[in-house]
C-alpha cells in the first residue's frame, strides 16, 4: 500500500486548491490584473515556507523516509527553454485559468468540460516531444 | 471550527498547506510536480513509438498518478462535503472589468460559464479557446521544465533560477494573454 500514502497526499492537496480558491479562473484573473493579493499571499506563503524547509533541510542533512538524505535536484539550466517555454505555458495558464494540476481537481469537482483542455494539454505535451530537439534550448 | 472549513480559505492558511504538501512529497523521497503526469500518460498511451522523449519507465512515476488520482478525490470531497457555496470573493476591480468583457455571475461558480459552460463549449469559438489553451499549457510546461507546482513552488523555494526564469515567462504569458488577447476574445 505504498501507493496509499500518495492517493492521500494528492486528495490534501485537491482540497487546499478548492478551498483556496487557487482552481478558479476567477482568481487567475485576478492575480494577471494585479487586482488581489490573494494569489499572490498563497503562492509568496508557500514559498516563503519552502525556502526555510529547504534551508533546514540542508543544514540539518535532514533524511526522507527511506534514510537517504534529502537532495533536491537541481533544475537543467535551459534559459531559452525556461524563458520560451514558460511564456507559452502563460498564455495558456491565463486563458484556462488552470494549470497542470487544478486541471484534474477541477474534473473532480464536476467541471467536465476540463476534459477537453485535459486532453489538449496530453497533445500539447506530445507535439513538445516530437519537436524537441528542433526546437532551442 | 467546521464553519471556518466551510468557508473559503485565507490565503495564510492555504499557502502554508500547499508548502506542506510539497515537504510531505519530498520527506516521501519524491518531487511536487504535477505536470509530469501528462508525459507520463503520454508514455502509457504509447508515445515513445514517436519520440525517444517518452522513453522512460513511466512505472517509477505511479506514485504521481497516485497523487494525481487524490487530487481528483480531494476536488470531490472539497465541493461536496467542505463548501457552504461561498462565491469566489474576486475584488470589485475585477468584477467591473470582467462584466466589461461580457461576463456575467463573475464568481457565482469556480469557473466562468462563458469558457467552460456547455453553450460556450459546444460552439466552435468556445471549443477553440479550450483546445488552444489546454494546448499551450502542455507544449509550455513541458518545454519549461515545469509548471506552477515544479518551478513556482518546488523550484523557487529550493532557489534554483531556471525557475525564476520560468516564472518570469509564466506571467510574461499570462500579462499579454490577460491584458491584451482576452479583450480581443470577449467583448
């Protein structure tokens, strides 16, 4: 059952996202328009709260549960991939109003018509890897 | 107690349960990051036939599915047993510029009637805006490395600057889609 951890850990986080609201194109808006800090206070939070994980993690050589020491992998520096890819992923994140995993907590919600961006962003995906190599980095 | 948790949440309440979300993945020997999931179906489905990209052994990523599966489940529980059907309190700013562009109920339900309610869906415009938008969401976040949960979350908390970067372009993206296609689009 280890399996079972997960499923919990994604159906925590399904619900902090509809409750903070976070699923709602509304508020996707709204953070774009500079019209709330409410986005802006979840996603600063967050990271605020990460950042003094991280550090205590490395100060302490804090182990995860299988007593390796926890070492967050660096992300590939692709500036131009980083850059190019991330403003497409904007024009989209913006017009949805959803991101990768609001997606699938808004198809639990009963919105079925995510289905269809759900199934885009599985296309979209797949074109990226018959591209890639042609595309820069 | 409970009437707190039916309410909608504060943003210094759910910010922190989001970060705690991402430490309990990390303290489990794995990563926040939501948007691998779809290379990982594209794998299932039998993509690697088209590109070495989706070679890998996509059964190292079921825990994610896993994750994914639960965030489904979460979505349920959250609007069916922990919602006393708040509107979304969006600022009136907001409201104001939205009924500009033709939205009416701004807030009423999670999601705008006039992108994803079935009369706008079913007409080619609105299944259009759908198919393009899903679309760049998947081409981006996997040209990017990331998405919201692996370089806005994961990323700048662990300090890393391709994550900055990619940030960057998110709101890049995000600004000239809000500011000046969206207007083009409903008017």
């Amino acid at each position: 059952m280890k399996a079972l951890k997960f499923l919990l850990v994604g159906i925590f986080f399904g619900i902090v996202l509809v409750k903070s609201e976070a699923v709602s194109w509304y508020r996707i808006y709204e953070m774009f328009k500079f019209q709330s800090f409410h986005m802006y206070g979840i996603i600063g939070s967050a990271v605020a709260i990460g950042v003094i994980f991280f550090l205590i993690v490395k100060k302490l050589s804090l182990k995860n549960i299988s007593g390796q020491v926890i070492s967050a992998a660096d992300k590939e520096k692709n500036y131009k991939a980083n850059i190019l890819g991330g403003t497409i992923f904007g024009f989209g994140w913006a017009l949805a109003g959803a991101c990768p995993g609001p997606m699938y907590i808004l198809l639990g919600t009963g919105v079925f018509s995510i289905l269809i961006v759900i199934a885009a962003a599985l296309l979209g995906t797949f074109v990226y890897g018959l591209l890639k190599n042609k595309l820069p980095h | 107690m409970m009437e707190y948790i039916l309410q909608p949440w504060p943003w210094y309440f759910s910010g922190p349960l989001i970060a705690l979300t991402m430490i309990l993945l990390v303290l489990f020997g794995k990563s926040f990051g939501m948007s691998s999931n779809l290379k990982t179906i594209c794998t299932i489905s039998g993509a690697g036939k088209y590109a070495d990209f989706f070679k890998f052994d996509w059964k190292a990523q079921k825990w994610n599915l896993a994750v994914v599966l639960g965030t489904i489940i979460g979505g349920f529980i959250a609007v069916h047993f922990l919602s006393d059907g708040s509107a979304i309190a969006v600022s009136e700013n907001t409201i104001k510029d939205l009924s500009a562009l033709g939205f009416e109920n701004v807030g009423e339900n999670i999601l705008p009637q006039e992108i994803y309610g079935w009369d706008a869906v079913l007409s080619l415009k609105g299944m259009a805006i759908l198919v393009i938008a899903g679309f760049l969401v998947g081409f981006g976040t996997r040209y990017a490395g990331g998405c919201t949960s692996g370089h806005a979350i994961s990323g700048l908390s662990n300090l890393q600057l391709p994550s900055l970067i990619a940030v960057i372009g998110f709101f890049i993206g995000g600004l000239i889609m809000t500011f000046f296609i969206l207007p083009l689009l409903f008017s």
